[in-house]
C-alpha cells in the first residue's frame, strides 16, 4: 500500500485513477480546485485538499501528507482556451506544475506520472505516432505540455526525481463532461439523447485515436509499479474517422 497524491483527482480522468488506487488498497489524497472537477466524481475514501496548484499552500500539503508517489492530472485543458489567454496556460500548466515538482523534490517523492499528450506531436501525418517522433506542438497547451515534460526531465537528471509521461490519445468514458471541447465521443452522445443534430467539423474524414478511461488508468497504475523513467504513448494505436464515430452513435 502507498501513500499517493493526485492532483486533478475530482476530473473526468482522475476520478476514475482514484477510484482504481482506493480499490487496490492505496491511501490516496486528492488536491483540487474544482474549476471543472466535480465533488460528486470524487471517492468517498479519499482525501480532498480543495487547493488551486498554483499555490505556495501546496507544500503544506505534502509536508502534512508526504506522498510517495505524484500523479499530476491538474491543468487547463482546453486547447482554444489557451490560444484566448496564453498566460493563464502557461501559469495553470507551466508555473503550476514548477510548483508541484518543487514540492515533489522537497518532499521525497520518488515518483511523479504525469498527463501529457499526443497534441505534443502537432499534426504530424505519419501515423501511428511514436514517442522517438520529434514533437511539434500547435498550440500554448501544447507547448506548455511539452514545456512541462522537459522540466521533468530536468528534475529527474538534477534530483534523481523517478518519472513516467504519459501521452494520452483522445480519451472518453463516463463522467467526460459534454461541454468542453475534447470529448467528442460525450458531445455527440449528449446531443443524441436530446434529439439534437451533432455538428460535424470539416468533410467528416479526418481520423482519431480514442482511447478508454479505464486504459488510461491501467497505464497510470503501470507506470506507478515500475521504477523505470520514461514517456510512453497512450492510445489503442487505431484510427476511427469521425463520420463512422457518429454512424455507430447513432444506431446505438
Ligand atoms: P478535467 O478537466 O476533467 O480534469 C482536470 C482536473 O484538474 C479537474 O478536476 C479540475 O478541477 C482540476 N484542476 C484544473 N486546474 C487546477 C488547478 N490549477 N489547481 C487544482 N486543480 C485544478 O480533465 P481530464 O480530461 O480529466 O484531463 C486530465 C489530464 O489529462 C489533464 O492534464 C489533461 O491535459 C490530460 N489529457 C486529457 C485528454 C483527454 O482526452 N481528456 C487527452 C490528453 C491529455
């Protein structure tokens, strides 16, 4: 059993780590402001910290809870959101996660698994992605992404920090919530059961790789098992185009 800390732990992804770490026995505490995670997401056995990351109130969080290991999922995720304010991204993605990786040093953390993403890589057309693909970022939450992956790399040469970059494909599954702008697979399912016409953007064609919240999960509960360091890819590695995504929403 291991003292774990998950910031983001009340979002769409994170609860679901949550509720997977509470199940294996883990002692699992939660730091969230709640900016778009809900209470009612989070598992009842762990212990929230209702904190915004960027806080310097953040090391009495680990001070008080010394976590073993870091599961960094706090962030602003919305790609247009970052191009509308390009600082507050590079604060809640950047700055934020400078804060986390201090404290994870102070502390004696010996493991931070951090969310990435494959937006690290831009449009590359040479699919399937690959992690050795030089990264090419199209937006301020890519970059900040990217930017929060070197650092990690930083700490880990400089501190011996142990880490894992996950770089998570489209992911979808309950509790996604349908009013942001990733989950495409929520959004049309929303509109669908409210007898509304979905729009589709472009001619329909273009391809992505949706990968499942409990996969996800499975590959954080990897990484926090192996001492290795390292940046892996996270995704069923199979393209669905957005016509047949809705072709096969709509008859179910
Ligand atoms: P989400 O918005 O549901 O979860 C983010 C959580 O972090 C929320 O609970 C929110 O309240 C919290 N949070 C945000 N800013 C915070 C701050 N400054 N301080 C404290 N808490 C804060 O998003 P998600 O889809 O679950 O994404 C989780 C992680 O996975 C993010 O880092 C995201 O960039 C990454 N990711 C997601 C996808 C996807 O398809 N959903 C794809 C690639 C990467």
């Amino acid at each position: 059993m291991s003292k774990v800390l998950v910031t983001g732990g009340a979002g769409f992804i994170g609860s679901h780590l949550v509720d997977r770490l509470v199940e294996l026995g883990h002692q699992v505490v939660v730091v969230d402001n709640l900016s778009t995670g809900r209470l009612s997401n989070l598992n009842g056995f762990a212990k929230l910290y209702e904190m915004n990351i960027e806080d310097k109130k953040l090391a009495d969080v680990f001070d008080a809870e010394r976590p073993e290991i870091v599961f960094h999922m706090a962030a602003q995720i919305s790609v247009t959101a970052s191009f509308k304010d390009i600082i507050k991204d590079g604060n809640a993605n950047i700055i934020a996660s400078l804060n986390v990786l201090e404290q994870c040093v102070k502390f004696g953390v010996k493991k931070i698994i951090f969310s990435s993403s494959a937006a690290v890589y831009g449009d590359n057309p040479e699919l399937p992605l690959r992690e050795d693909h030089v990264p090419a970022p199209a937006s301020p939450y890519a970059i900040s992404k990217l930017t929060t992956e070197e650092y990690i790399k930083l700490f880990h040469k400089q501190h011996k920090l142990g880490y894992t970059i996950l770089r998570y494909a489209n992911v979808y599954g309950p509790r996604q919530t349908a009013d942001g702008e990733a989950g495409v697979i929520s959004i049309f399912i929303d509109r669908l059961l409210k007898g509304q016409q979905p729009t589709i953007t472009g001619d329909g064609n273009q391809t992505r790789d949706f990968v499942f919240v409990q996969d996800v999960v499975s590959a954080n509960v990897a990484a926090m098992n192996s001492d290795k360091s390292g940046i892996y890819n996270v995704s069923t590695n199979s393209q669905v185009k957005i016509n047949e995504l809705y072709s096969t929403l709509r008859q179910l």
